[in-house]
C-alpha cells in the first residue's frame, strides 16, 4: 500500500511540474502584460521600464527557472495587477472555492446516487423514467442558467435565500446547487448503470434467494459495490468543479479563486495564473489520490490486490 | 417692549439660529449597502493602471480642482490657482485651501503635494509618470503655497483637473509603501475602513471632513461588487443593496417605471469609434472619399436604438458637454447611396474585402455586438468586413504602433478622457502621425501634417478658453477628413436606487460613481 502510495505521490508531482510548465508557456505565448499594466498613452520607454522590472524582457527559460526556484520556496511573486503576493491572493480566495465545490459534490452525490439507485431498481418505471428527464435536464442547462433561475425563484420570488455573496449556510446552497447540478446527470447514470450490472450477479441472487430483504440487498450490499465506478469519476468531477467553478463564482459574486484566476488570464497576470493552476493542480492530485486510497475502504480486494 | 418688537426680535433670532444650524451638519448616521458591477485594483493613485480604480480610491482621495455635478469645474483642494509665464515658461500657482485634515488628522499641506507629484512622477512608483513628463520643478512657496514650473506647455495638465492627488506624506512617512497602498488615507468624505477583494469595500463617512454642505450623510457605507448584471438587479429588487450602478441596457426601461426606485443616466466619457488605417498608400481607407464612404454607410442611430436600447448618445469628434463641443458639428447622416458612390468615386465601384477586428470583451455593454453591427452596415455598403473577433488583451496590443505587425482594415476602438473631457491627450495618441519614441501617435493609424501642428499646439495651450477655440478647429477638419477613426457613440451609464436614499452624481473621481453626497432619507 505505501508503495503504490508513494508511486502515486510520484506520479502527481511529474503532473504538477509538468502543469507548471505548460501554464508558464501558454501564459506567455497570449501575450505582453506590460500593455495592459499600463495606460494607453504610455511611452515605449515606460514600457520598456516596466517590462525590466517585471523581469519579462530575460530569455523564456531564466524566467521560469527564476520562477520555479522562487516557487519551490513558496514565493509565486508578486500580481501585476493587485501589486500583492499572488500566492497570498490564491490562499485567500482557495477556501472559498473549496468549499463550493465540497458542496457542489455532496450535492450531485446526495442527488445522483438516490436517484440512478431508484432507477437501477426499476428500469423502465416511473422512477427511471423521471432518473432519466432529470439527467437529461442537468445536461442540457448550464451552470450559468440554472444558477439565475434560482437567484429568480429563490432570492426575488420568493426571498427565501440571499441573491449572492459568501456568509453563512444560506448563502452555500444556491452556488452549490448551481455548481452540482450539471454532473448529476452523468453521475446518475453511472450510478444505474453500475447498479443493473450488480443487481444482476450471482452474489445479488443469492442473497435473494436466501431470503435477505430487497432494502438490504440493493443499499448494502450492491450499492457498495456499484459504487466504485462513481468514486472513481469523483476526482475527475471534483477537480472539474474546481476549474469551472468561475461562472458559479461570478453569478453569485462568490470570492473564490476560479474567478480570480480567469480575471488574471484576461489581463496576463502571470504570477497569479501560475499560482492558480499550480494550486488547483495540487488539488486535482490530492483529490484523485483520495479516491484512489477509498478504494481500498469500499472493496477490500482492491486493498489486498495492492 | 412691544409686543410686536418682541414677536419681531424673535423672529428674526429664530431665522438667524435657523440659518447658522443649517450651516453645520448633521452628524452622518445610519449604514448603507451599495454594489458595483466593476471592482478597483489598486487604492493607491499612484500605482493605479485603470479608470475603474477611481471606483474606490476616488471615495478616499481628493484633487486640487473637480467638475461639480453640473460639469462646472470648481476649486476643491485648491482655493485659487493661475497659469503664469515666468521668462517664457509656464508656471501653475496654487494656493492651498486652509483647514483640511487627513483621515489620520493630519493638516494638508504644500509639503503633501510635493509628496504627491514626486510619487506620481516616479515611474517605477507611478503608471502615470509620463502626465508629470512637462513639469521641470516643483515649488514650495509656504505651507499653503506653490508652484509648478513647466519646461513647455502642457494643457493636458490643467484639463485634467491639475492632475495631483493630495496624498498624505506623514503618513507614508509612518506606515511605509504597502500599507500606505493597503489602508488608503486622504481627505475625502469617506473614510477606508476594510477591503475583501472580489467582495466588498468598507467605508465611514469622515467627521473632519472640510465641506459642510457637499458630504455624505450616511455614517457606514459598504460597496458591494456584484459583477453580473442580473444579480445585482436582483440583490436590488430584494432589498441586499439600495443603491446599483450599470443597470442593463436593457432593463432601464423597466427600472425608470418601477415604483419606488428612482434612476439616473449619464454620459460616459468613453468614446467609441471605428479605428481605420489610413497610413498604408495600399488599403482604400487612405482615400478620404473611402473613410467618408464608411462614414455614410453606417445607421449609428438605428444602432443605438436596437442593438443599445437606446442607451448610447451620438457624438462627432467631441462630446456634448465636454471641452470644445461644437452644437453645429453634427454626425455623418445615413446615407449608402451616397457611400457607394463614394466608393465608386475612389475606384471600388465593386467594393473591397478587407479585415475588420472586433472587440470581443464587453468593456462597455454590449460592445461586442455594437461593432458587429457596423461592421455589417460597411459590408451591406460594399466595404466587406471579414470580422475577426479579439480578445481585450489581445486587442490592446494590436492597437499600439510600437507591435510588430500591421493593421489592415478597421478596428473597434475607444478613447477615453476625464468630465468634462478633454481629447488633447487622446487626439495626441490616436490622431497625431506616429512619431516613435517621441509619445506622439502611439495608437495612430493616421498621418496629416495639417492636423500634427494643430495637435501639437493644444498640447502647448494652457488657457481653457483657447483650448476650447482649438479643440473645435481640429474636431471640424477631423470630421471632414474622417481622421483618426469614425466617432460613432458614447455609452450611457444607468445607475438606480430606493427612494430610502439621496444621491447626487458627481462626475469625477470614478466617472459619476463619486459618493460624495449620498445618504438615507431622515
């Protein structure tokens, strides 16, 4: 086990490093900072100064060996645009869009596994039938649409939640909602269609026919099993959370990183980009490793095999 | 006494008491919540690199001179200045108006002046250190006393509101550059009280503030950003704020007949044109008939009307209500008959394809389909755009003539300028022909000696009034000539609130955002 844990580490860290570099490169093939830094009416000597200053006139790979020198003992420098350490600037805004996507997860499990299990069930009846629509409706609305018809509903209809912002529990459920509702739909699916396999193997009909109530049956036993699938897109959801999490971010006004960092794209604030994707890399890696380790939790073989 | 006398006696004490309590203000109570669609970067005048920055920093920090609500421009800081020639150089005297304090309680001074022009033209402090590029030394007559000396003239200087904020030097003095930058001091009404980026700004109103009639009467004022549009209408219409500024084009309508809510709409001081380049004897736009052609083919106003909803006010060259507006120059009228034979005239009979570039992040509403639609009306004319869609960033640096590469074709542009504007600075960027290394023409596709010396005489022209007579002469043979780009329209800005709230806009600093008087209904 502490092997493949170690192999895994290994693994996550040639990915980060390889994020960083290709972050660092795409960042700077979209062009020059200096030009938006400063005002239209700037002098090419202005120019000039500033980009000496910001170190973007040295070759390409003295700026990244500068860079990943200065990361490795957390310096990200400094933002462009905010004049202020960018990793302060992520930190700052990472706990917020951590736990929108912690909800916008619990929300598309606590949604997608009741209902593909019901579906699994009884394929072909009124709750498959309704499994599906729903799944077909997560896919077809956008996190950006869904996201206003329930500041429509909930906040002007009928004031029931706050429109935006970042506070206490009532201000969580609308983005999280917003932020869940699309991977539902794929997540149910997963779910059924791992639940039909296992309901039909032969462990499942003996367990029927040794008389083990239904309820038992499908939530104990072939849920457990059928979960694996679902743990394993977990990672992938959580870390697409993570990246996509902007557009939740801003229809709320939601101070997290994902609108922080697309902000910075648009106005070629590298440091704060590289800091972004390198964190929110950190995250995919640790995430993924997570499931990999709840593997072993959900079926011993795993655990053993390893 | 008499009764009468008495009564009369009374009267007149009551009047007089009456008169001298209305002249001291009531202390500021109450709190406030307001949004903002955009967020500032930085607080620090010095260090900022955009407009929007005088969102929050313009609540905090005050200038020498500022328009008033009317656009009439008033003394503030300073109580008297002149422009003066000393052995042919240009020297601004200013006297200081006595009694202002700091948020810190510090006495402003001439000394937080020469702080604030030494920070502002430090370049590796500044972003704006080529606006000090004319000032040869700076003078301290007496505490409230000094003068500016020019190397030449620099009218930008004095339409820009004497481009100096008063920054306070004891302070600097005492928390150094990050907090100086961080925790914001100056002698405006608002006092800075906290800041969560991406969320929200705290401010109090300021009990020393100096001005006892224009000041905000509210004691607690939180800026909320909220940047998408129907989430701010919506925390509007649930009560969360009671203040909003950029209503949707599309919902003022619908704001101005909501009960209970009253609007304001303004002008911006953006200008939104139709950049061309004229310079390369190998595209048609170098033929003045090609640009009038352009100019004719476009329904501006139909524009407005559908893709705006109304929202934007037409403009030619110079904007209504700022320096050197002509009433008597008016805008290209529709007309594509008139175009194509223009075109014809110029040798395109058939038309021509040619590259158009669009804008494609919305720096002002629906910006991205206002260049859409003008550059289908060039095409329906016969001057075929193949539109090509630029991203903000990637869009800047196609516009500055220090890229490599050329520009082909026409481009979606803007220039902006302060309220009331002045375009000696924008003309000098975009009209002038491009001298390199000399910061003229830094944005120009265009090249007319005529209009070079013009240019470069209202960049020496320091009278106001003069400035006006030569702003009007240049903008009517830019007009004619169609040069420097086709001035198309100026974005409105909607801004509503409760009727539990007073406002009263004032332009600048942050372009009609300036909370200085603004309050809850007692």
């Amino acid at each position: 086990m502490s092997r493949f844990l170690l192999h895994r580490l290994l693994q996550g860290l040639v990915s980060i490093v390889g994020a960083s570099i290709v972050i660092f490169l795409i960042s700077r093939l979209s062009g020059d900072p200096v030009q938006i830094l400063l005002p239209s009416d700037a002098t090419p000597e202005m120019i000039a100064e500033t980009r000496r200053t910001l170190g973007l006139d040295l070759p390409l790979w003295h700026q990244y060996v500068i860079f990943a020198w200065d990361a490795l003992r957390g310096d990200f420098g400094r933002s462009y645009r905010w004049q202020m350490p960018a990793l302060r600037l992520i930190l700052d805004r990472l706990p917020a869009t951590i736990l929108l996507a912690v909800c916008g997860l619990i929300f598309s499990v606590a949604v997608a596994v009741p209902v593909g299990v019901l579906s699994a069930v009884r394929p072909g009846g009124w709750t498959d039938r309704v499994g599906r629509i729903f799944a077909m409706l997560g896919q077809a609305m956008p996190a950006f649409w869904v996201g206003l018809l329930l500041i429509l509903l909930f906040a002007v209809q009928l004031n029931w939640l706050p429109a935006f912002g970042y506070g206490g529990v009532s201000h969580i459920i609308m983005p999280a909602i917003a932020l869940g509702w699309y991977p539902v739909a794929a997540q149910t699916r997963i779910v059924r269609s791992a639940m039909r396999d296992v309901l039909d193997s032969d462990y499942i009909r003996l367990s029927r026919a040794l008389g083990t109530p239904e309820r038992w049956i499908v939530w104990k036993y072939a849920l457990r099993n059928a979960a694996v699938p679902l743990l394993t897109m977990l990672g992938v959801y959580f870390a697409a959370m993570l990246g996509g999490a902007f557009v939740v971010e801003t229809i709320f006004a939601w101070p997290g990183v994902g609108r922080t960092v697309v902000e910075a794209v648009f106005s070629r604030d590298f440091p704060v980009v590289q800091a972004g994707v390198l964190f929110t890399s950190i995250l995919f890696v640790l995430s993924n490793l997570l499931v990999d380790l709840t593997y072993g939790i959900v079926d011993p073989r795993i655990r053993d095999d390893r | 006494m008499n009764h009468w006398r008495i009564s009369v006696l009374a009267a007149l004490l009551a009047s007089i008491t009456a008169g001298a309590a209305a002249q001291i203000p009531k202390p500021a109570t109450g709190n406030l919540t307001i949004a903002f669609a955009a967020e500032a970067t930085m607080l620090d005048p010095a260090k900022s690199s955009a407009g929007v920055d005088q969102y929050f920093f313009g609540q905090i920090y005050e200038q020498l001179v500022r328009p008033d609500p009317s656009l009439k421009r008033v003394n503030w800081l300073a109580e008297s200045w002149s422009v003066e020639d000393e052995g042919g150089k240009p020297v601004i005297d200013v006297h200081l108006r006595q009694g202002v304090k700091f948020h810190t309680g510090d006495t402003l001074t001439s000394d937080d002046f020469a702080f604030a022009y030494n920070r502002l033209r430090d370049n590796k402090v500044s972003k704006w250190s080529h606006l000090q590029a004319s000032v040869e030394a700076f003078e301290i007559v007496d505490p409230y006393h000094f003068r500016i000396h020019f190397k030449q003239g620099d009218g930008s200087y004095v339409a820009d509101n004497l481009q100096l904020w008063a920054m306070s030097k004891a302070y600097f003095d005492r928390v150094g550059d990050e907090t100086f930058g961080n925790t914001p001091v100056g002698t405006g009404p608002w006092k800075f009280v906290s800041r969560t980026i991406k969320e929200d700004l705290k401010l109090e109103a300021f009990d020393d503030y100096w001005n006892p009639t224009q000041r905000p009467t509210v004691k607690n004022l939180t800026i909320k950003i909220i940047p998408e549009d129907l989430t701010r209408v919506a925390a509007f219409k649930t009560g969360a704020v009671d203040w909003i500024d950029s209503v949707p084009p599309s919902m003022v309508e619908e704001f101005r007949k909501m009960p209970g809510v009253t609007t304001a709409s303004y002008v911006s001081p953006n200008n939104m044109y139709i950049a061309m380049d004229a310079i390369d004897d190998a595209v048609p736009m170098h033929d003045v008939r090609v640009r009038q052609a352009a100019a004719y083919a476009i329904d501006v106003d139909a524009i407005i009307k559908s893709v705006l909803f109304g929202q934007g006010e037409r403009y030619a060259e110079v904007g209504k209500g700022e320096i050197g507006y002509d009433p008597d120059l008016k805008p290209y009228p529709y007309d594509p008959k008139k175009a194509r034979a223009l075109l014809a005239e110029a040798g395109y009979p058939r038309g021509f394809d040619i590259p158009c570039y669009n804008l494609t992040t919305q720096r002002e509403p629906y910006q991205k389909e206002m260049g859409e639609a003008v550059f289908a009306y060039l095409s329906a004319a016969g001057i075929r755009c193949k539109v090509q869609g630029q991203e903000y960033g990637a869009w800047i640096s196609f516009g500055r003539r220090d890229r490599p590469g050329h520009i082909d074709g026409f481009y979606s542009n803007m220039w902006g300028h302060g309220l009331p504007g002045d375009p000696g600075t924008p003309w000098a960027g975009h009209v002038h022909t491009y001298v390199p290394g000399a910061g003229w023409g830094i944005t120009s596709v265009h090249s007319d000696p005529e209009l070079d010396a013009l240019i470069e005489q209202l960049k020496a022209t320091m009278d106001l009034p003069e400035r006006d007579a030569l702003i009007r002469k240049i903008a009517r043979i830019k007009h004619d000539r169609v040069a420097g780009g086709l001035t198309t329209y100026r974005p409105i800005v909607t801004f509503a609130w409760h009727d539990n709230v007073t406002f009263v806009g004032w332009p600048t600093p942050g372009f009609w955002r300036n909370l200085q008087q603004i309050g809850l209904k007692q």
